[in-house]
C-alpha cells in the first residue's frame, strides 16, 4: 500500500531545515508541526467497476516534539508525534494517531555501544489498506515494543559483532469480530558478523529471526521466519555505500497442516552520488508477510529507485519509481497482485525553519482476481516548520 509523504523529499536531500532546537541546561528540545493537505481519488482502493469511487480531501496535522537529554557522554531521547486526520467526505473517517518513543544510547568505549529502545503507537488501518472486512469506523489499534542492540567493535578493528532483539505486541481496540484474527505478539533477535576487507567495506554474515504468536487461532497462526544471509556493507567509497544481504528465508507454522515457505531472498540498499547535489538510491528486497485477512502467508517483493537532486540551496526534487509483487500463499489461495507507483515530488525551502512541499503519486494494482484491481491519484501540498 502506499502512502507518499513530502517530508520525505527534504529528509532524503542535502537541502533540508536547520535544527538548533532549543536549550534549556542539558535538554534540547526539537519541536516541528506538519500541516498536509490531500486530495484522493479512490481512498478506499476500489476496482474501477464500481460505479462511484470514494474520494476526498484530507487535512492532516501532525504535531511533534524531541527532547534529547545529555547524561555524560550517552544520550537519553524522548519523542511525540502525533497524526490528526480529518476527512472531509466522511467524519466518521477521521483519525488520532499517537506515537511515544524513548531510546537511550550508551557509548562506553569506541568498540563497545548499546541502544535500549521502548515504545508505545496508538494508531488505525486506512479502509482498503488490508484483506480485512471493512468496519464503519477505521480499525485502531496499540503497538507497544521494546528491545535492546549492542554494537562489540568500532571503525579501528578489523571486525565488528551486532546483536539484538525486540518485542512487540499489536492489539486491536474497536470493530473485534474483523480485527481479532489480526492480532500477534512478535519476538525477533538479530546477529551480524562484519569482517573489514578493505578501508570503509566490510564483508558480513548473519542471521535473523522472528516469532509469531497469535492470539486467535494460535496454533494454526503461529509460525517462525529465519533469513541467514552473507553479503557486503560499505560507506562512502567513491561515488557509493550500501548494504547487500543475499541468502536464505524460511518460514516455518506451528501447524504442520499449513505449507512451509523456503527459498531464495534478499535486502539491498545501494546509494550513487554521482554529483554532490544529485543521488540515486536502489532499494529491493524479498521476504514472506504476515496475513492480512487472507491467506497464511504472502510472498513480498518490492523494489524502488529514488532519484534525489538539489535545484540550489533552496530548491530540490524527488522522483520515485516502485515495482511490487504479493503472491498469496495458502490452502486454495492462487491471488497474485502486481503493484505500480510513480511519486513526484518539489520542496521549496522558505527560511532555516520552514520548508513546503508539494508531491503527486500514481498508484495501480493488477490482480488475478479482478476485485483486488485499482487505480489511485493523490495530489498533496505540505508545510513543516520545526526549530
């Protein structure tokens, strides 16, 4: 699904407000405000049979506030966002997104690190945005997370050691009789191995891994994903950096009624700069998903290429091209869905603290079966100030 958001083209370019915050003893506070407006012609996904597609303008603020605490030498952070959606066409549509995040980073020695992260979203699925039956309300629901990562190496040892893990739980709070097979509680854990190779590239190995337990239907649901990969990691050499992990997935359901998923996957990140104000980013990757409302599981695909370039000092654009795949896996499940998107974008920087941008997205669904089809235009203009 995609939802296209304009802070996006000042985030990803050189071009971009200048934070200094505000000091109060060891405190800097970073306050912003987004306001967006958007116009969308299908909200709701539907095929282009039906006769009167839904669409609407929508207005959205989005307040927000960091607070980066000095203990020493470690950082304590503590962030609100909010997202306050109001949809002109239909009320009963509209939204109040909360997300709390708190993250304490520990710098004992240059070879050694740790990050403790907790977290608590409360937020909804936009109608259409999953295999779920729609309710007249949108579905909220609550994540909470937490997890720790520990770094053992820095930028003068020839190899480095990364390891982690996380919880996180989602519960849905309204519209139960569609939203209750929804709801999972995850555990994950990470390791990477990197191996210096040559100055700025490292070779690397790992493993990741995730468990799914599910509160309704739990033995049927339940299931586990491990991607073992090798690949190369490096930064700023030459013209390029990135990230390639290429290796093996799995997918394993505690119910050994239910088909096993194995085979060949991949993440890949790699950024070009060929000029200083100009870059291109390349991003792909494979992975099985979670279920929406159908199926046991769905085989992902996504890939996208990012052009970024600076105009002046004031002026920069984004141009973005995404390709998706989702094959629909399960007993009697043949759903195959193809997924374009083309995302336009300009920003213009007003003074060190505010920026507006405006943006178009085009996005059209090719299934199998016919219903799953759409077409999606989104026109935006966006303004964000923060100190």
């Amino acid at each position: 699904m995609f939802i296209i958001t304009l802070g996006a083209v000042g985030v990803a370019q050189g071009v971009g407000l200048e934070l200094e915050g505000i000091q109060k003893g060891n405190v800097t506070f970073h306050p912003k405000l987004i306001v967006t407006q958007t116009y969308n012609d299908n909200r709701y996904l539907d095929p282009s049979t039906v006769s009167s597609l839904t669409s609407s303008w929508i207005t959205e603020e989005s307040p927000g506030l960091d607070a980066i605490i000095e203990v020493g030498k470690h950082d304590l952070t503590l962030s609100y966002e909010g997202l306050y959606g109001q949809v002109h066409s239909s009320s009963t549509d509209n939204y109040m997104d909360h997300d709390l995040k708190s993250s304490m980073v520990f710098d004992f020695r240059r070879w050694l690190g740790l990050e403790l992260n907790v977290g608590r979203k409360w937020g909804h699925d936009e109608k259409g945005a999953n295999d779920s039956i729609d309710s007249t309300d949108p579905n909220e629901h609550t994540t909470d997370s937490y997890g720790f990562s520990t770094r053992i190496g820095g930028e003068n040892t020839k190899g480095k050691i990364e390891f982690g893990a996380s919880h996180l739980e989602l519960d849905y709070t309204n519209n139960s009789v569609n939203t209750s097979g929804l709801e999972y509680s995850k555990l994950s854990s990470n390791g990477s191995l990197y191996w210096e190779i040559m100055p700025k590239t490292s070779l690397q190995t790992g493993v990741i891994y995730s468990n799914y337990d599910y509160v309704i239907n739990s033995v049927a649901s339940d299931s586990s994903d491990t991607f073992y990969f090798a690949g190369v990691d490096w930064s700023a050499t030459g013209k390029t950096e990135g990230n390639i992990k290429i290796g093996y997935m799995e997918k394993i359901f505690d119910d050994s009624s239910k088909e096993d998923y194995g085979g060949f996957s991949w993440d890949v990140a790699v950024k070009w700069q060929p000029l200083s104000h100009s870059n291109f980013v390349l991003m792909t990757v494979r992975s099985p998903g979670e279920p929406t409302g159908v199926g046991d599981h769905i085989v992902r695909d996504n890939s996208s290429l990012v052009w970024n370039h600076e105009w002046s000092d004031i002026l920069f654009t984004k141009v973005q091209g995404s390709f998706s795949t989702a094959d629909y896996q399960g007993v009697g499940q043949s759903r195959e869905d193809e997924e374009k998107i083309v995302d336009l974008g300009v920003g213009y920087k007003i003074n060190r603290w505010g920026m507006v941008n405006m943006g178009y997205s085009y996005a059209v669904r090719e299934s199998n079966e016919d219903a799953n089809d759409y077409t999606q235009n989104k026109f935006m203009v966006m303004l964000m100030m923060a100190l």
